[in-house]
C-alpha cells in the first residue's frame, strides 16, 4: 500500500474519530476557561445523542435529506437547556463543580434510557434512516497527494469541527466576550470589580459547552452508532475532558489533542493489518493509544496550568 | 455639604462574629487627599469596601456630590467615578497591562475584534499624562509590583475616576516607589481628582494628606486636620495609648558566629544568577538589617538560607554546620525561624484553621502529635496562647486563617516563629501592612530574642525601619553585599547611594 | 434489618409472589433472566423472549402470569434476578447467555427443586439443562456465502469480545471461506467490546479500504459501526459491491440504504426455537435436567437468512444448503476452535 | 455548631427525601404507579434478608471506591482511575488466590494486600507523573482505566486461562465468602468484606483527620508553597495521596473478586464500580462516615432497581435518575449550609 493511501487510511478514519471528540472538548474549553469545571461533558454527549436520534428517527421523513442537520442543531439546544442545570447548581448555588458534572452524568443517561424505553417500548431505538454521508470536497478533493488524504470521502462535520476550533479560538482570544470570559477564569474578582458580571458569564459559558457537548454527541449518533442506546456513548466524554486538558485549556490546544486520540486509535487499527506489525500481540495495538498519550504528556507535553480559579465557586467580597 | 465628593454617613458593616464597620462617617472633600486610619482590623478596606460596592451596609447612607447613592456593585462605583486600587491587585497575571485597563469596556472594530492596538494607544496617552510609567503590552506577571500598581491606577482613570480609593497602597513598595507614588497622588489632584488613602506610614500621611479620619475597632473616633495634628497624635488615636517611636534598646553584644555564608550564588526561576558570591557573616545576639533595592537578590539569599530554592554554589553554615541546601525541614530543625514575605503564599494555609496554622512546621513534633497521631488539646492549647500573647484579632482559634484581617495574619506568623524561638531569626518585610501599634510590638519581640543571644535577620525596604532596629545594616546590591554600615554612623541618604551601587562605600570605618 | 420480619422462610416471600401464585399457571410457569444486553437488545435475549412468548401464548399464559424476565444491568445482577424469579416460585428458569454460567451453577445447587436452564454454556447439575448453539455451523455457512459472494478474494471478521464463544463464530466462519477457495485472506479483528460502534466503524473503514468486500460481525452494538461505515461507502458508490454479514438475526433492516441493502445474509440464531422446545419438555415432564442440549441447523435453530434476495443468489443458497447437507450427514466436521481451525485449514 | 451538626445530617435526608419525590413524580407523569414503583424498590432492597444481604454486598465495594475518590480528592487530587484501579485489584486478588497455595490465614490476607497493593502501584503511577512532571492526573487516570481493562482481560486469557472467558473459582482458603452470613440471608453472597469496608472506613478517617499523614495530605491540597515551606515534601504527599486512594479502589477490587464471584471474567466494559465511587464520594461530601452513608444510599437504589421492572414495570434506569437528583440536592445545599453557618457564628 502506497504511503499517500496509508496515510489517507490512517487519517480519514481519524478526522471522523475525532470530530465528536473535538465539538465536546471545544465545550469544554469555555466552561473551565470561565472557571466552571465540566467533567458532565460525557452526559451533555447522551444528551446530544439521544436528542438527535429521537428527532431523526420522528422527522426524517418529513425533512428528508436536511434531517441530519436539523437534528444535530436540535441536540445543541436541548444540550444547551439541559447543561443549565450544571450552572445553576454550580454557579448559583455554589455546589461542588465536580459534584453537579457527575449529577448530569447520571440525569442524562438515566433520562435518556428512560425515555427510549418509555416512546420506544424497548432498550435501544432503531437505526436512523437519515445519518450523515461522507462525501468528497469538490475542487480540493482533486489536489494531488492533499486531496486523497483530506478532502475525500469525510464528513462534513468532520470540517466543521476542525473551523469551529478555529471560531472558538477567535472568540476568546480576539473578541471582548472572550477575554471577559477568560478573565472570569482567571481572577472573577477582578473581572467583578471592572463590572463583569462573573455569573452571567459562566452561565453562558457552561451552557456554550452544553450545545457544544450536545453536538458532539449528535455528531457521534448520526456517523457511527446510528441508534441510541444505554451504550452509544461510553467514555467519549471523559475522553473530550483528557483533550481539554491535553490541549492545556486552549481550543486548538483540545482540537489537536482530539485528533491525536483519533489519529492513534486509527493507527492502531490500522497496525493490526500492516505486515510487519501483523504478529504484534494485538494487546499492545490495543493500548497503544492510551500509553501513547500519557507518553505524550509526559513527554513534551507536561506540566498543564489550569485556569486560575477554575473549580472555585465565585463568592462576592471574599478573596 | 456641596464640597464633598463623597460622604459615607454612619456606615454599619457586620461580619460573623463581628461589627467591621460600626457608625462610622467618613467626608471626602472635593481635591483633597484623605487618610484612613486605623489598626489592623479596624475595618478600613471593610469601608472601602462598602463604598466599592463589593459589600453592602447594614445601615447608613452613602452620598455622591450630595446625592444619595445606593452602591450595590462595583460597576455602578464605576459609574459614579469611584475606583479603588485594591491592596491585593484585581489584575490577571495572565493578561498583558492594557487587557487588564480596558477589560470590561474593550475598544472594538466593527468586526467585533478587540482594537489592542487602540487600546494600547489610550493607554500610553493617559500613562505620560498622569506620569504612571507601565508597559502597556507586558504581561502582568512579568513586572514589579510597583507596575502592577501602576496599571491598576490606570484601571480606574481609564474608567474615568473623579475619587480614587488606595487600600495600602504602599504597604507593597520600596521607598523609591513610593516617592513616585506620593508625586503620583499629587499630580492626580491637580488633574481635579480626590483621593481616600489607607495607610499604616503616619509618615506618608504627614507628607500628603490634608485630612485624616481615624477609626480603631470597628468604631469613627474623629476626623482632624493633618496639618494642625502630628505624628505621635495620631497613633494614639488610632491605638488608643501612646506610643513610642523610636524603639528603644540596649546597645548590642555580639557573640558567636550563628550564619556564615561564603561566596553565594543563586539564580532564579528564570535561571539567571541573582546572588553572585555572597558573603555575609551573622553573629548571636545582634540583628543585622539586609537594605536594598527590591530585586537585588534579598528574596534568592532568604529562600537559600532556608532552602526553598537550590544554591549553585557557595556554602551557608548555621553554627558551624554545613546548612547548604538542605531541605527546609532539616534547615528549621536546625534552628531557622522564617518570617516569609508572602505571607498569603508562604506564610499561611489560608484553608486551615488559624491554630493549625500555628503548628505549620511543628505538626509532627511532640507534644503536638505522638506516633503519628495529633494531639489537638495540645495544638489550640498553644494556639490560644500565642493569640493571646501576640494580640491576633481572629473571632476564634478555629476561624480559618483566609478570614483575618491580613494585618493580623502577619502576627499569627510571627508568633509562630518568633515562639520556636530559633538560632536564627529570619524576617522578610515583618511589618509590611501593620499598623503603628504592631510595628512597635514586632520590633520589641524582635530585640528581645536578640537580647536572648538569638541572631536576626531583618530584610526590609523601610530605611527608617532598618535604621531603628538594626545593630548592623549590611547593604546589598547587584547578589552582593557591598557595605556593611552602623546605623549610627550613617544617614537615608548614604544608604540610598550605597543601595544605588556607587562605589565609594562608607562601610568599613 | 428492615426486612427480615416478613421473610420467615425463603419459599413464601408474599409480596413479591402474589403476582403469579393467583394465576391459572400456577402448576407451571417459566421465566429468564437476560444479561447486561437487556431483553429487547434486538439479539438473543430479545429471541429467547419471543420464544418464551411464543411458549405462553400456546399455554395461555403471558407476562407475569405464568411466564416473567428479570432484566440484569450489570453483571453482579445476575443472582438476585435468579434467586427473585425463584422466590417467585417459577418452575423453570432461564439464564440467557454465557455470562449467566456461574449464578446459574449457584443458584441452581441452592435450590436443588427448581428446574433451570442457561442458554450459550454448560452447567453440570441435575437440575439445569444446558442449552449450546452450533454457530461455528451458521458461520460456516455465511463463510460460504461470503467466500462465494467476495470479487476481492478479501473477506473480513470483526469480533465484540475475544472469548470462545466468539472465537467458535470465527472458527466456523474461516472454515466456511477457505473450503470454498482456500486462497481468500481473511482479515480477523475484535474491537475488545459489544459497544463501541466507533472502534466498529474504524474496523470496518480500514477494511473495506484495504479491499475487502464482505464483512461478518459478531460484536453486538459494535457492528453498528460496521453497518454505519458500509452504508456510507454504498451511498457514495451505489455500484460498489461491498457486504456485511450480520448475526444472531436477521440484520436486513440495519443494511438498508435507499434501495439497496448491505446487509449479505445473517447467521441466525433462533433462541427463541430453543427456549420453547425445552419449555414445553419439562412441562411434559421430560426436563433433561443434566444434559446439554445443542441446537443447530436440523432444528432450525440456526440459519441463514435469505431476505435480500438479490445479493443472495440462486447459487449461493445452493452452496450454502450443499454444504448444509454436508455438515449434517457428518461428511464434515466443522472447526470450534482456533487450534481445531488450523488443523481443518491445513486438511484442505 | 450543634445545629452545624444538626444541619449535616438534615440536608443529605432533605435531598433524598426530594429526589424520591421527584422520582415519584417522574413515574406518575410516565404512567406509573409511584407506590408500586417504590413497593418494588423497597422489596428489591429490602425485601428479605436475602435482597438486604445483595444490597449490602453490594455495598461493600461502593464504600471503598467512595473512600477512594474522597481520600485523593482530600488533598485536591481528582482520581477518575478508581475503575482501572479497581479491576486491577480484582485482578490481583484472583490472580493470588489461584496460583498461591497457602492456608487461610496466610491466603486471604495475602490475596487482600495483593489486590490493594496492585491498586495502590495503579494510582502511584499518575501521582508520581503529576508530582515529578506535573501531568495531571485526571487525563492519566482516565488513560489507566482503559489500559487496566485491555490488559487485564489479555492477562485472563493467556495467562489465567487457556483462552476462556473466565477463570476457575479461587480456592476456600482465599475466599471472602461466608458460610455463616450467607445461611442468615439465605444465600445472598454477602460476605466478609463489608467489615472490610467499614474498617478502611475507619482508617480513612483517622489518616485524615488524625494524623501527621493526613495532615501534611491536606496541607499539599491547600496550598502547595507553604507546605513546601513547611519542610513538607509536596512530592511525597501528591504520589503518596495517589496511591493510598488506589489502594482502596484495589480493596474494592478484591470484593469483588475475593468475595462476590471468587473468579474473574473477561470483561466487554468497565464495571462502573469506579464511576460510581465518584458519585458516592461526593456525595458523602468526602468524609468517611459521608461515603459510607452515601455507598449505602447507592447499594440500596441499585439493587433495588432491578426488582421495578419485573415487578412494577418502572424502567429500572429511574433509579439513575433519582440518584443524580438526589446529587443534585446536596450539592446545591451547601449554599443552605453557608448561609446558617453565618447566621450561627453571628449568634454566639
Ligand atoms: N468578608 C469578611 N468576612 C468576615 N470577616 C471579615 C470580612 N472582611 C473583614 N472581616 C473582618 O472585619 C474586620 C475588619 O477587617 P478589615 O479588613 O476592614 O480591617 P483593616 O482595617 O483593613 O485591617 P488591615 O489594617 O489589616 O487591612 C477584621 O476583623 C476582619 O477579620
Ligand atoms: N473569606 C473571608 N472570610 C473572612 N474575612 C475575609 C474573607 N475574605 C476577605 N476577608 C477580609 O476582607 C478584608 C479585606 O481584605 P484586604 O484585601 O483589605 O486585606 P487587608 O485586610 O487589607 O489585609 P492586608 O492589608 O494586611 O492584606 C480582610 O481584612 C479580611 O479580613
Ligand atoms: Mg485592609
Ligand atoms: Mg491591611
């Protein structure tokens, strides 16, 4: 196999890998960066899911081809909705951030299976009939070598990940919003003082992750699992949450960690058929990923500074 | 009642445990600059507080430029011209100095992206017109604190700030600072400006203020005319008993070698050499004082003496053993008492309960705990003696240490140390943000272990405190000591040369 | 604590056995214990369902009345939903999959006068009847068609977890392909889970682009991912011949797409068929309490499924019924493990 | 400070009591009966000594995952690994009690340290990676959880077993089963772990409340500098803090392993005994007595659960839901908490 295929086969695979992984950890990136802790990013992912099955299973007919989009902007909202319980409890009442983030993880699934068994009378729906397609980028998909690799037949989610990270980053890095939000982050007492108000802010943020995370979970329904069930999503949460921190807090820092998880898991399918790593245990493929990335940190990686007051509840006029 | 800026009228401010703020009133007169006085705990930056809109009065009224005003948040402070320059600045160390001026109220483009480079303008513009010197694209956790300070001043002017509140403003500044601070103030009520000053300095106050409200526990004692009080006056105000200034003391009798360093050399965090072959000898029973300019490697030698940072070379004996780069708990072990000059940093686990704090390095010693096991009844039994001895103010042992007033966090510190009563007594900054009553009270308790055959070590940027306690100043500039003097036989403005780094050293005689 | 006042003896706990002890089954009834899959996995706790159903109906019973499931969410589950459908009184009781082996194997001793049954391994107890399935004989059987349908000569198995009883469907599997054409590669993965439909759909791309035309998944919700990714390639390329091989049903409806359909054939396992056969045994009386009893092709409790018609040619269903017959009258003996694979492989 | 007390104990029965209210509600709304629902609950839970046996086995493990994350969490240490950590002790403990050959009082113990020691090694690594390089720990022990499961399910199949899915019983003599307590509750598998449990309980709280350990421990949480000024060895702390909290997921481990199954299997998915352990934590507002309340809350909903389907037909996933409320409530009400601590201060 030539190396620009083995490189397409390696790197396709891993842009849809990754794609959910990228919307949730871009989540991620606001909530803490305005100070909330979100590890309820695994739940806000059932919640996508599961919006976005149910709704395409309801609509697809009516909406035909447009249904996987509509769906997944319907996941974004109820997400969104849904991720305000996660701010209220740990913005206004103070509530430990872990403690509200492990509360969505539970709520989520909880009501997400529920409610399949209750409208479907079973445990699992059924495939949806309008998931996304992959398709080729016109023009790009004919540049030789770049082409083959990045512009044929992927998601267009995938692409959509990839500009949202950029957006994100433009956001809090180049806009008012963001540095108001990222200063909420950092020291919201002297955000408070130059009139900020510390809790709007966080509320937007934590619900900005919900619709973010709600997308990534739509996004992993309506390309891989293609049905919602208790085990559609398991882990791809805590693992936006290590692209988060890999990506020490940044969202081209979380997009590129995202990928890197992509880009090794598909490595290591990949592996599995490559002659001369044919008699590797699989064990080792297997892992591969996972030690890969604690190397990584380890590595060149190190040490991560969270934002300053990240975790802390905001309390006025106390230091 | 039409020339005051501001009046806070019969403010009452109530915290658990205790009244901050009770009936107190306060009169800012248009262009004048106002001192707020008061011991530590007295519930000046409570006040300040209040006016900020960071708390909210139980009771009293609060009027601007006659109206009456209802502040209940800063943002509308910011509206009605107040800015406050916090003690512990409200800056982002992460933002450069002009994000953290214009958070808040950013100049955009029309593509909604933040105008830095209009920004930055503004920002310089209004530095060179009000001489507040700062670099507006540095990152706040790359300059002085005297910077800081200047940007967060910046910070209020930029939001148009008629009435500038200072909450110790100086507490955190070297006396060269502080000049350029005192020419600040001024040229700020030329530009019409009108300024609320807390400060312990009753120097500073004599020098500056036109007005001083004074306040001690909680309670307004009066307001006087600074030009018609003085000094003495106003401590016992403020104390409520006279106090004395010049700390009196029998002449010192050095005895044996307690420190002995030998061609020191230290770098920083950023790797660069900031102690470069120091010597220094220490004897029992006298105190020398460290002068210097901040930055000339006073907090390097600290932390090498007491190991918190690794020596690159050079050797640092405690009574003739060999201390060099031991490990901080071997180093108290061996007889090292730190006042450090963090105190929020070092000095203190915020989260803990003031009488645990006061164990911090002997938790693990008898009686304080046995086989691994605390003994509580013996840890508050000590806490509550040293918060009596030393006059904490806390509402209880158990108050975590975060809820005292930082005045009196520094005197649970000390306590700590000064009560281990160590070979050596290492104190940073001891009375940074004390007032007059506790300076008096740490510079006795400094002397006494002198006179019990202890050696101190006191690094300060007040000359006048250097002068007062010291047996023996030795200059420090460039990681080096470069004059060792007697403060009796020289002056400020010798030192000051000294600590400049002319050559022609007076030390020696 | 709370409990023990109303529950003098094990027998007759009345709460929780009212429910049947007023039905008209009282002198019979039956009832199963799913694994985590749940009974409507669309696999074969879902099959052993409609069986005991199907049972019920024939008898005149239904859900809680004389026939019940205990659904299990993890695996510490088992027990207790096997010690409740006792206390229950249920006379014969079902553990549907491997995983139930050893609650069965306990409970099965404590309660010696109940009749039990575990589907997918073997217990040895007087009271507890074994009930195996010879999917190494619908796997060859799909290794057939596979092997038949490939144009790449490339075929694939993507596997949940790597345990015997998967590795019997891969046995099976290879044996069918290679006595077809002994030259056709066969690409073995397992994605180390029944869950994950990415790891499934990263399998199956690689696959698929490394030539391989046919896939056959044994890996529950991870075969999502396979499907997912075949759908796909059919979406884009309609012509493209490219096909999955589902299990344990009939997977058709999961290989639609527009108007084609991915989905090859599924080896079918008809729990259901089992479930009934031996409800209705020890109703008559004849429980074969201690034995093992495997189902296979001459009961139709195993097959393979011919709904998509086009991709399943005339030809093909001929192949698969030969070999059929072949496996049947013993002419061969199809491979369970991966050592008996070897040898069989290497016979050819 | 009595009614600080008083209030303690209030908010975590006022929550509960809203969360089964909400739950009731949800259950009425979906057409179901609450009563019946909650009849169901109680019956699975503590319906009889045997369903009361279940619950509090079930117990025993969420303790010490609990303890766990409360332990790390003490000094400001997120350990998401407690899951790794947890079927690596499993996997120890069986590991012991199959190839050693010792008697009891020899066997189990050793079986036990082995398991909390292989915990222990689990948590030691990402703190030796967050005190030497400053990696933090929450990405690495999300890491560590996925290695522990692949390589442990690798390690039953090649190295436990010949390739099956599940190993052989452990012999008596590293059995934490109990005759005695399973007679008493009529053979549910509760065993002699829950002591166990209860006495790390107990050690959990002395290291942290009582002694030098948990008091430099909680020093490094708080502040980092001036422990170092201290003359405490952050380093020290961090790893140490690390590794103790992954001992008591390793014990959980052992439970399991040594007491409720006495073999180990295979395994297509996390046994979420880790998962939950945060909740449980948390919940118990990481004290010991906390976590132990709050394992016991969760035993008793989840092994409660299973009994609603069956019996009242209420999805068994409700629990989950009332757990998260439940979450929710006490969470939210230290808001209530502060506020009255205030108000008490300024009373005296
Ligand atoms: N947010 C608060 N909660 C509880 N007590 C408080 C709070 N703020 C201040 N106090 C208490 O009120 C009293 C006054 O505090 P304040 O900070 O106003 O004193 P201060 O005059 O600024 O002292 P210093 O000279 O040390 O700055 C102190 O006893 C302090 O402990
Ligand atoms: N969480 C809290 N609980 C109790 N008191 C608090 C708390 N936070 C702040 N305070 C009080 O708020 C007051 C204002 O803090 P400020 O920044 O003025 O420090 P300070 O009192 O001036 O001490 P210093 O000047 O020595 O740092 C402090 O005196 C402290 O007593
Ligand atoms: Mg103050
Ligand atoms: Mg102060």
């Amino acid at each position: 196999m030539g190396f620009v295929d083995l490189l397409q086969s390696i790197i396709t695979p891993a842009l849809f890998f990754s794609a959910p992984l990228i919307f949730t950890a871009l989540g991620g990136v606001f909530s803490e960066r305005s100070g909330v802790v979100n590890i309820g990013l695994e739940g806000l992912m059932v919640m996508g899911a599961f919006v976005a099955i149910v709704f395409n299973l309801t609509f697809a007919d009516a909406l035909g081809a447009f249904t996987p989009w509509i769906s997944i902007l319907v996941a974004m909202v109820v997400s969104g909705i849904f991720s305000i319980i996660h701010a209220v409890a740990s913005v206004s009442f103070r509530a430990d951030q872990v403690v509200s983030g492990v509360a969505i993880n539970f709520l989520a699934l909880g009501l997400g299976v529920f409610l399949t068994k209750q409208w479907y009378g079973k445990g699992q729906t059924d495939m949806v009939t309008e998931p996304f397609y992959t398709t080729d980028i016109p023009l790009l998909g004919d540049i030789p070598v770049i082409g083959p690799i990045f512009f044929q037949n992927t998601y267009l989610t995938s692409y959509l990940a990839i500009v949202l990270a950029f957006v994100a980053w433009y956001i809090l890095y180049k806009t008012p919003f963001g540095l108001r939000l990222r200063a909420v982050g950092e020291h919201p007492m002297a955000a408070d003082t130059n009139g900020i108000n510390v809790y709007k802010m966080r509320y937007i943020a934590v619900i900005i992750s919900g619709a973010m995370g709600g997308l990534g979970g739509s996004v992993f329904a309506l390309t891989i699992a293609l049905n919602f069930s208790h085990s559609t999503i398991v882990g791809q949460g805590f693992m936006s949450l290590a692209a988060v921190i890999f990506g020490k807090w940044h969202p081209l820092g979380a997009m590129g960690a995202a990928l890197f998880f992509g880009f090794a898991q598909s490595l290591s399918v990949i592996s599995a058929g490559v002659p001369f790593l044919k008699d590797v245990p699989q064990i080792y493929l297997l892992i591969a990923p996972y030690v890969l990335t604690i190397l990584a940190l380890a590595g060149f990686i190190g040490r991560a500074e969270a934002p300053k007051a990240n975790g802390v509840p905001y309390i006025k006029g106390s230091r | 009642m039409g020339d005051y800026v501001v009046e806070m009228l019969h403010i009452r401010k109530e915290f658990p445990g205790i009244v901050a703020n009770d009936d107190i009133t306060i009169q800012l007169k248009k262009g004048e600059i106002h001192a707020l006085l008061g011991e530590n705990g007295a519930g000046k930056s409570t006040l300040m507080n209040v006016l900020f809109g960071l708390y909210q009065p139980e009771k009293g009224e609060i009027r601007v430029n006659g109206e009456k005003v209802n502040i209940t948040n800063p943002n509308i402070a910011n509206d009605l011209g107040i800015g406050m320059v916090h003690q512990h600045f409200m800056l982002v160390d992460t933002f450069t100095v002009t994000q953290n001026i214009i958070l808040g109220s950013e100049p955009t483009k029309k593509s909604g992206k933040i105008n830095l480079k209009k920004a930055e303008k503004e920002v310089q513009e209004l530095s060179d017109r009000y001489g507040l010197k700062v670099d507006p694209a540095a990152k706040i956790s790359d300059i002085s604190v005297g910077m800081q300070q200047r940007a967060e001043i910046l910070k209020t002017l930029y939001r148009g700030a008629e009435v500038l509140i200072f909450d110790e403003p100086t507490a955190v500044l070297t006396p060269q600072e502080i000049n350029e601070l005192i020419e600040i103030m001024r040229s700020l009520i030329k530009e019409g400006k009108s300024i609320i000053l807390i400060t312990h300095k009753l120097k500073e106050i004599m020098e500056v203020c036109d007005r001083c409200t004074v306040i001690r526990k909680g309670k307004g004692i009066t307001t006087v005319d600074v030009k018609d009080s003085n000094v003495t006056e106003l401590a016992s105000l403020m104390v409520g008993r006279d106090v004395s200034f010049k700390t009196d003391k029998l002449a010192a009798e050095p005895k044996e070698v307690v420190l002995k360093i030998d061609n020191l050399f230290v770098k920083d965090s950023r790797k660069v050499d900031l102690v470069k072959g120091l010597n220094l000898e220490l004897h029992a029973g006298e105190i020398v004082g460290i002068a210097g300019v901040d930055g000339n490697g006073q907090s390097e030698l600290i932390e090498a003496i007491t190991g918190l940072v690794k020596s690159e070379s050079g050797t640092i004996k405690l009574n003739n053993k060999d201390i060099t780069n031991m490990t901080p708990r071997k180093v108290t072990e061996s007889g090292v008492g730190h006042i450090p000059q963090d105190r929020h940093k070092y000095g203190l686990v915020l989260d803990y309960p003031i009488g645990e704090n006061m164990v911090l390095q002997t938790y693990y010693q008898k009686p304080f705990s046995k086989g691994g096991v605390l003994n509580f009844k013996a840890i508050y039994q000590k806490a509550t003696k040293l918060i009596k001895e030393y006059d904490v103010r806390t509402p209880s042992e158990h108050t975590k240490a975060r809820a005292l007033s930082g005045g009196n966090q520094q005197k649970a510190i000390i306590s700590r140390e000064v009560d281990r009563s160590p070979d050596l007594l290492i104190a940073a900054q001891p009375t940074r943000g004390l007032d007059v009553g506790a300076i008096e009270f740490i510079h006795r308790k400094l002397i006494e272990e002198r006179d019990k055959g202890k050696a101190v070590l006191l690094v300060s940027f007040e000359l006048d405190e250097i002068m007062d306690v010291s047996d023996r100043i030795a200059v420090m500039f460039d990681g080096r000591i470069v004059a060792n003097v007697k403060p009796e036989e020289t002056n400020e403005q010798e030192l000051g040369l000294l600590m400049a780094g002319s050559t022609e050293s007076a030390g020696d005689k | 604590a709370c409990g023990s006042s109303d529950s003098g003896d094990k027998n007759n706990d009345k709460k929780s056995g009212e429910k049947v002890d007023n039905g008209e089954a009282a002198d019979f009834s039956a009832a199963m214990v799913t694994d985590i899959g749940g009974v409507d996995d669309k696999s074969f706790n879902q099959s052993a369902w409609e069986g005991l159903q199907a049972w019920a109906d024939e008898h005149g019973l239904a859900k809680g009345k004389g026939i019940d499931y205990a659904q299990s969410n993890d695996q510490s589950d088992y027990m207790p939903n096997l010690t409740r459908l006792v206390k229950q009184d249920y006379k014969l009781i079902f553990g549907i999959g491997f995983n139930l082996k050893e609650g069965i194997t306990k409970v099965a001793k404590q309660y010696p006068d109940t009749h039990f049954s575990i589907v997918d391994d073997v217990v040895e107890q007087p009271n507890v009847a074994s009930v195996t399935f010879k999917e190494h004989e619908g796997s060859f059987l799909v290794g057939v068609a596979a092997a038949m349908k490939t144009k790449t000569n490339k075929v694939g198995f993507v596997g949940g977890v790597d345990s015997p009883l998967i590795n019997k469907f891969e046995s099976g599997f290879i044996a069918g392909v290679k006595s077809i054409n002994p030259d056709i590669d066969i690409d073995v993965q397992y994605a180390e889970s029944f869950g994950a439909a990415d790891k499934g759909k990263l399998i199956a791309t690689n696959m698929y682009n490394n030539g391989i035309d046919v896939i056959y998944h044994s890996s529950g919700g991870t075969g999502n991912g396979v499907f997912a990714q075949a759908k796909d390639i059919k979406q884009n390329d309609p012509d493209k011949e490219i096909w999955v091989i589902g299990v344990d049903r009939d997977q058709h409806e999961e290989g639609q797409i527009g108007d084609n359909n991915v989905t090859l054939t599924s080896m079918v396992k008809r729990v259901d068929i089992a479930v009934q056969d031996l409800a209705n045994k020890s109703m008559s009386g004849d429980f074969p309490g201690g034995e093992i009893l495997e189902y296979g092709l001459e009961d139709d409790a195993i097959s393979v499924a011919t709904t998509n018609e086009e991709a399943m040619t005339d030809e093909i269903v001929e192949a698969v019924n030969e070999w059929k017959e072949k496996i049947a009258n013993g002419e061969i003996d199809v491979p369970k493990t991966r050592e008996e694979t070897k040898e069989f492989v290497d016979a050819l | 400070m009595t009614s600080n007390k008083k209030f303690h104990l209030l908010v975590p029965i006022i929550s509960v009591f809203l969360g089964l209210l909400f739950g009731a509600i949800i259950m009425l709304f979906s057409g179901y009966n609450p009563i019946e629902g909650y009849a169901a609950l109680w019956q699975g839970s503590f319906g009889d000594l045997y369903f009361f046996g279940e619950t509090l086995r079930k117990v025993t493990p969420y303790i010490l995952t609990g303890l766990a994350v409360a332990f790390a969490y003490r000094s400001s240490l997120f350990n998401i690994g407690a899951e790794g950590q947890v079927i690596v002790g499993w996997l120890a403990a069986i590991w012991v009690g199959l190839s050693v050959d010792a008697p009891m009082y020899i066997h189990l113990p050793l079986a036990i340290i082995a398991a909390a020691v292989a915990g222990g090694i689990w948590g030691f690594i990402p703190g030796l990676l967050k005190a030497k390089l400053g990696v933090h720990e929450v990405i690495v022990t999300i890491m560590m959880n996925y290695i522990a499961l692949y390589c442990t399910n690798e390690i039953i199949r090649s190295i436990l077993t010949d390739n099956a899915e599940i190993t052989e019983p452990i012999p008596e003599s590293a059995s934490l089963a109990s005759a005695w307590l399973q007679n008493i509750t009529y053979f549910s598998r509760l065993h002699y772990g829950i002591l166990i449990a209860l006495f790390a309980a107990l050690v959990m709280w002395f290291i942290i409340d009582r002694t030098t350990i948990g008091y430099e421990l909680k020093s490094v949480g708080f502040n980092q500098h001036a422990s170092k000024y201290a003359g405490m060895n952050v380093s020290k702390n961090i790893i140490l803090s690390m590794a103790i909290s992954g001992a008591f997921a390793g014990l959980a481990g052992a439970m399991e392993g040594l007491g409720t199954y006495g073999t180990i299997s295979v395994m297509s998915g996390f046994t979420n005994l880790g998962f939950d352990g945060i909740a449980v934590a948390l919940l118990g507002a990481n004290s010991a007595v906390g976590v132990v309340l709050a394992a016991f809350l969760f035993g008793v909903l989840k092994v409660g659960a299973v009994n609603m389907p069956t019996v009242a037909g209420v999805p068994s996933e409700l629990a989950d839901i009332i757990i998260a409320l439940i979450i929710f409530f006490v969470a939210s009400s230290y808001l209530i908490r502060w506020l009255l601590l205030r108000f008490k201060k300024e009373g005296k």
